[in-house]
C-alpha cells in the first residue's frame, strides 16, 4: 500500500517531515501541490484533476492523509475511488466550503505582498483564484459513499474547524473523531510526534 501525505495550503511537503519520520513509513510520497499544476489553470478543479492523475499512476492500493486543502482533495478522492483508498486520515477537514471565511481569506491576501507567497508555491493571484474556485464545493451528499476505515482529526485550538469535523464522523460509517491536544490547525506542524502517534494506532486497527 503507498501511503500519500497531502499538505495544505500554504504547507509544503516538508511539513509533513516531522510525522514521517516519526512514523518510520518507508513507502510514502508527499505531492508538491503547486508543481501538479503548474501549467494549468490555478484552479481547484485543475489541481483535483491533477491529483487524481497522481493517485492513479501508483499500481497499488492508497492510504489518504491529508490536511485542509489536502484533507479536502483526499475526501474528494476518496469518495471518487472508493475501491482504491484503503484507509482516509482527514486532519482539519471541510466538506461544504465556508464561503465567508473564503471571502474573508482572499481580501487579506489582496492586501498581502506577494513576497509573502513566494515559499509557498504559489504566487499570490493563484492562491486567490484557487481558494475562489473552491467556494461552491459540497460533498454532503456523496461522504455516505466512503466506507473505508476513516480517521478525523482537528487541533484543539481549531475551532473554525471543529464542526465540520465532528458532523463528517457522525456521516462516514467507519469514521472515528480524535482531538489533538494543545494543537491548533497545522497539527502536522504544531503536534507531529503525537499525530504520528494517532495515525499509528488507526493504520494497526485499520489493518
């Protein structure tokens, strides 16, 4: 099984270092997400597209572990490829996008140098466009397709995610909710040897 360790915006594969090497997986990759689209549209629908190309090149079988936007497009894949995805770790997940925190998000970046972006892949007008085009995402309707063991997590001092991810284990069958202490929305960063941990325990009863 090829375990795949998606980042989220603003991350970069280098965060998930910490957690991986804690974990002491050998077979695992950590997409860079803005080099899947490099030349395509900056969009969420080119990079999904993307990703799931990425996914597909591997023969065997995936273990998710994706967190915010990489949480976002491991849900999406999962529920896509049902007969792929073996177990799904979701850390400060959404599954219908909070269109005013997107709002809210894109008018700070207006106002932020591109300076600011030039670590995280992504320059400023796609960091804008990207978040824009995941305004209308909804996959309330589709997370009953899901059936592979599914861990949620969020940081404890992450409230702007903590609802969603307490409703999408009430809706996943095979979905347990943990809450990492003392972490805030970057658990990979803030938590990565108790997060290693966490994963740990769900990849040995997952299996």
């Amino acid at each position: 099984m090829k375990h795949i360790f998606i980042h989220g915006l603003g991350q970069t594969p280098a965060s998930w270092d910490k957690t991986i090497n804690a974990l002491g997986v050998e077979d695992c990759t950590c997409p860079e997400l803005p080099a899947l689209i490099r030349d395509t549209d900056k969009t969420y629908q080119s990079l999904y597209s993307a990703f799931t190309a990425y996914c597909n090149d591997f023969n065997d079988d995936v273990a998710l572990c994706g967190l915010s936007l990489g949480a976002v497009l491991a849900l999406n894949y999962a529920i896509d490829n049902p007969e792929k995805v073996k177990s799904l770790a979701l850390i400060a997940p959404q599954y219908k996008m909070p269109k005013g925190m997107l709002r809210f998000q894109n008018i700070i970046f207006r106002f932020m140098p591109k300076s600011m972006f030039d670590e995280i892949g992504f320059a400023k007008n796609d960091y804008i466009s990207l978040c824009k085009s995941m305004m209308n995402l909804d996959f309330g309707d589709s997370l009953n397709r899901i059936a592979c063991p599914t861990l949620i997590l969020h940081g404890e001092k992450d409230n702007a995610n903590k609802k969603a991810a307490a409703e999408i284990a009430d809706i996943i069958k095979a979905a347990e909710l943990q809450v990492v202490s003392g972490a805030g929305h970057e658990v990979n960063i803030d938590a990565p040897e108790r997060l290693a941990e966490i994963i740990h325990t769900f990849t040995v009863t997952a299996e």
